[in-house]
C-alpha cells in the first residue's frame, strides 16, 4: 500500500460526502453518486489497492442497476480486500418512480470469503426487499458458516450456516465495520478518519431499504 | 482501489449473461428465467448476479414466457 497524507484522506472524505448526498438525492445520477460512494467507502477502508467494482444496467432503460464486486462480467463478483481474502458483492439497485425516483436497493448481498472462486465463506448478508415484512426468512438477515459448542440445539441435519439471524438493513457500512473491527481487515485510512465517515453516512444509508 | 467501470448492455447481451452466470452456478438457465418472473428468487445468494441481470428486463419481456 501506498501510504497517504491526512490531505488525501481529508479530499476523500470530502469526496465521500458529496458522493453520499448525491445517491439520496435521487434522479438518474443517484447509481452513479452511489457507485462513486462505494468505491470511495472502500477505498477508506478494507479495499486492496486493485480491488474494483463495476456498475451494469440495461441500454434501453437505466431504472435498474446491478452494482457488483470486480471489473470482469465474466468473472466472480468479489472485492479484493486489504487481508488477501475476498467480500463477494451484488447489489440490485432501482430507482424507485413511487418515491420521487429515490435510489433504492432491490436486493443484496455481500459474504467475506476466503478465495475468490470457492465457498470458503465466513460470514454472509442478504437482503430482498420483494420479501413481505411478515416473511420467514427476514427481509435482511446474517449467515454464520460454523459450529455451534452446544449439541442438539439446532434441527437434525441443519447446518448453521443456515440459520437466517435477523438484521433488518445489511448496510455496507456495517460489513466494513465487522470485517475492520471484528474480523482485523487492515484498513487504508487511520481509524479515527474511516470510523467518523462510517458514522456520519450509515444511518443515512438506512435510507437506501425498505421505506 | 481501481476506478468503477460502467456497462451498458443490449437486452441479447443480458439474456446471454443470465445464462452464463445460472451455469457457472449449476443451475439451468430457464429455470432461473421462470423463478425469476414467478418471484422465487430461489438460492438467493448464488444467483443473486443472475437475478440482478434479470431485474433489468421488462416484466414483459418474452424470455420470463417462452
């Protein structure tokens, strides 16, 4: 890693600011706002210094938006991350025409893994707003690919990796947190500067589910 | 971080991609479609990029029919 001056970090967060008001601003330059916040949220942060994300969407209509990890369509949809393991990412986006053209997500995910082409996950969010809030699974929910200490707490056969854990909005700011906080992912900025623009965008970023 | 790239597809070049991504996670392409348009997006996670491909089509188009 190169490592940067505060200066840089100020122009970045600066740059994060005005992208995250632009992607709550709605209209057809919100995906594009969007795209720029989650480039720079992770340049802040987790993302290794070749890690990438592309944004795709139909010629003919630009109402949905698909945002995923990596540069290749033919490739897997992951992140690089600063700890040489991976956070696959898909997020469908739409703009909402019911709610003044608001940038909404349709449906997401995001799993830490520890290649990019195999199932060595740890740790996996997904949420589908088309779910009805009553639904079971949660709307938005947490999957944990491990062991439980106590035996027979879980149904015969059933894994924990596929126990849903509720969470209502699997924002991106709080897979950045986990993964720096719980998981030890260096990250790029210094603490104080990448957890100040975590906490001045998460709430905002609720904003972004289910209205 | 390398700078975002942006994709601007035909409705061919979508359809294509559904197909591949459903493949290379060992699912039939048509099924996939038809899930997709009775709103069963069935092994979320997996096909969650084939599904996002999806979602950029018209409800009516021909391919959630045929």
């Amino acid at each position: 890693m190169t490592p940067s001056s505060p200066h840089n970090w100020s122009s970045t967060v600066a740059s994060l600011r005005k992208a995250s008001d632009g992607r709550l601003a709605g209209g057809r330059e919100a995906p594009a706002h969007f795209e720029r916040y989650v480039n720079l949220l992770f340049r802040l942060t987790v993302a290794h210094r070749e890690a990438a994300i592309r944004l795709s969407r139909l010629a003919a209509s630009s109402k949905v938006w698909a945002l995923t990890g990596g540069h290749d369509p033919g490739g897997r949809p992951a992140v690089r991350l600063t700890d040489g393991r991976y956070l696959r990412l898909v997020a469908v986006l739409e703009l909402d025409v019911s709610a003044s053209r608001q940038l909404r997500f349709q449906a997401l995910t995001w799993q830490y893994q520890n290649a990019i082409d195999d199932d060595s996950w740890v740790f996996r969010a997904d949420y589908s707003r088309s779910r009805s809030p009553a639904a079971s699974p949660p709307r938005g929910h947490l999957h944990i690919d491990g062991t439980l200490r106590q035996p027979g707490v879980l149904r015969p056969k059933q894994p924990l990796g596929r126990v849903h854990f509720p969470c209502r909005r699997p924002t991106l700011e709080a897979a950045v947190v986990l993964l720096a906080d719980e998981f030890g992912v260096p990250t790029n900025a210094p603490h104080e500067v990448w957890r100040a623009a975590v906490a001045e965008h998460e709430a905002k970023s609720a904003r972004l589910f289910d209205s | 971080m390398l700078p975002t790239k942006t994709y601007i597809y035909t409705r061919d070049e979508i359809v294509e991609l559904v197909r591949f991504k459903s493949l290379e996670q060992g699912h039939d392409p048509d099924d996939v479609f038809r899930n997709y348009a009775a709103g069963d997006w069935r092994h979320f996670s997996r096909l969650l990029e084939a599904y996002a491909f999806c979602a950029m089509l018209p409800k009516d188009d021909p391919i959630f029919t045929s």
